[in-house]
C-alpha cells in the first residue's frame, strides 16, 4: 500500500479509503490511486488486513431459503451494495431451522469468518427480545419484525401493503375477497401483519372478512398457494378474488382456477406481493404489491457498516417503499366501484 501511494503520490491513508471505498474521496483522486493500482498489480492481502483490523471485509447475508426468487434477488442487490463500499457477501440459509437461526444471530458458532450480519430470520419478537444487543455482533434485521429500538431493522410496511393490495381488489367491484398465506401456528410477524392489512381494508369497505375465506400456508410456495385456492373454490360459496401474501403462492392459486375450469380475472382474481419477473410475463400477467429490493439492500448495508463502525449506534427503522402494480390479473368487472388506490402500470 505505502508503494501505491507512492507511485500516486497521495498517502496511505487515502489508498486505504479508496480500497474501502469510502464515498468522501474526489473522482479525481480516485481514479489516481486506481491507476496506481493497476499499474503496479497491487492485491491487498486479506489475511494481513485482518490481523491488523480485526475485520475480515466480508458480510454475512442470511435468509430462510435462497431458492425463493424474493431472497435470490435480495442476495444480488446486497452483493452489488456491499462491492461499492468494498465488503464481499457470504450468502447463507436457515432452512427454517430455528436453532440455526439462534445460533447465528447470537454469535454461538465461533466459525463465522465476517464483521456483520443482515437476516432475514423468523424468529418471532419474543425471541428477539431475549437478545443483549451488546452481546451480539453488528446486525441489521430484514423483514417484517416489531421494531423496539435495540436492532437495526429495514422493511416495508408490510400492513399498509396487504391492505393496498384487498382495497385493490374491492375497488374492481369483487365482494368475497380471500386470502392465502396465514401461518398462526408459527407466530411470524409477516404473514400477521398482512392478515391485519387484508381485514382491516375489508372492514373499510364495509364487508366482514369471512374466517372461511383465511387460509393457511406452510410455505410460501406455488404448491402451497395451489392447495389452498382449491380449498377456498370448493366453498359453497367460492371467492372471486384472492390476495396471496407472495407472488408464488399467487402462481398456484392462478393454477387451480384454471385447473377448476375458471378463469383468472373474469371468475376470480389474483393478486400477489413481491414483483416477480415470472408474474410479469404469466398469462394472464400477475398485479402485485412492488417491493424496493434495490432500496432495501443500500440501506440494510449501510446501516451494517455504520454499526460495524461504531456497534453504540442506537437502532434504526427504516422503511422500504412499496408499489401497487396493476396487471391483467385483477382486470375490473362491469361493478368496479371505485378507481384502485395508487395504482401503478404493471409493465
């Protein structure tokens, strides 16, 4: 390093910056030390940096499955966040295996070679709770957990989304909304918070939100969403929308509509969370609830580096914005009673 600065003529000091990547160096400086670099085909040793740090440069992300497309997209957004500030990304899943997820987010595994961690986990509050933030190593929390002020947290609001998505499909003129992905045996405060958007957006517009019309999802895949929508269209009394709380499960709900001999909008519509490509090119093509993955990443790695600098820092909420994207899914009856709130182009 003391060679680049040499050959830059700048100090060691700012090639250290510049290799941080660090955002307060000029353009022109920059660019001098990254020609000096390439010239003199300097590679920093990461090993001597972490002796002399105590840092290894690298972060940990950690979701429940790395093959849902939502974590795989979270996973590339935080690998392209973390390389401008010069960290690399270990990805990791629980599996849902909560001891797992215990022992990652206190630290107990001695092995885990990186400066801090963003998860995903789902844990519920009460477990978080019982965490001295002061014991574990720099964490921010991804997704919809109860923020008490001890973590860093980043995530949408995750009621008004669902709420978005039911008044959505009560504006087109559907009366017997469903949904599909509660999960109360499990406690998570994801699918908690979207039950209380749909019914809270159900009781605004006058309509009673029918137990029957709840159902469950183990996961939040397109099986679980296909099961439980041939529950719900085998009802004396079948919905004509339904609001999945993730876009796979919403792929197959559409699936057993048409597996039932219905179609999707005309006899039930469809509508789901996240943005999927997959529901951008399905036929017909899936409204959603938007989610700012590219948002979500910058922020939860700059909140991680901040703590890592300074692990004192009071917890930050941060909230992602959110989209109601309007597609062929949930075309409008001849009884649309109302233009859907904020709702954007599909495309």
């Amino acid at each position: 390093m003391r060679d680049v600065a040499a050959h830059a003529r700048v100090s060691v000091r700012t090639v250290s910056n510049v290799m941080a990547g660090y955002q307060h160096v000029s353009e022109a400086m920059r660019a001098r030390v990254q020609a000096a670099i390439q010239e003199l085909d300097y590679r920093p040793n990461p090993v001597a940096r972490t002796l002399r740090t105590g840092r290894t440069g690298v972060l940990a992300l950690v979701v429940p499955e790395i093959d849902v497309p939502y974590f795989a997209g979270l996973a590339r957004e935080v690998i392209n966040a973390a390389a401008t500030r010069g960290y690399q990304v270990m990805v990791d899943q629980t599996g849902h295996d909560h001891e797992r997820e215990r022992r990652l987010l206190t630290g107990a595994d001695r092995t885990m070679l990186f400066d801090g961690v963003l998860f995903s986990p789902l844990v519920t509050a009460a477990e978080l709770a019982e965490m001295d933030p002061s014991t574990t190593m720099p964490l921010v929390l991804l997704g919809e957990h109860v923020f008490d002020g001890r973590f860093d947290h980043v995530a949408i609001d995750n009621t008004q989304a669902a709420y978005d998505a039911t008044a959505h499909l009560v504006s087109t003129g559907r009366r017997r909304v469903a949904a599909i992905g509660e999960q109360p045996q499990e406690g998570y405060a994801t699918p908690r918070q979207r039950t209380a958007g749909y019914q809270a957006a159900l009781l605004a517009a006058g309509l009673e939100p029918d137990p029957a019309y709840l159902r469950p999802a183990a996961h939040y895949r397109r099986a679980d969403g296909y099961d439980a929508a041939r529950e719900l269209l085998a009802l004396p009394q079948r919905p004509d929308a339904i609001f999945c709380f993730s876009d796979l499960l919403a792929m197959g709900a559409m699936r057993a509509v048409f597996d039932a001999g219905l179609q999707v909008p005309d006899d039930v519509a469809v509508i789901g969370v996240d943005d999927l490509e997959e529901g951008r090119y399905a036929r017909p093509s899936l409204s959603t609830v938007s989610l700012d993955t590219p948002y979500i990443a910058q922020e939860a790695v700059d909140r991680i580096i901040a703590r890592i600098g300074d692990p004192s820092l009071p917890g930050v909420q941060t909230r992602a914005p959110h989209q109601l994207l309007c597609r062929e899914s949930t075309a409008p009856t001849s009884m649309q009673t109302a233009p859907s709130p904020a709702c954007a182009s599909g495309s």
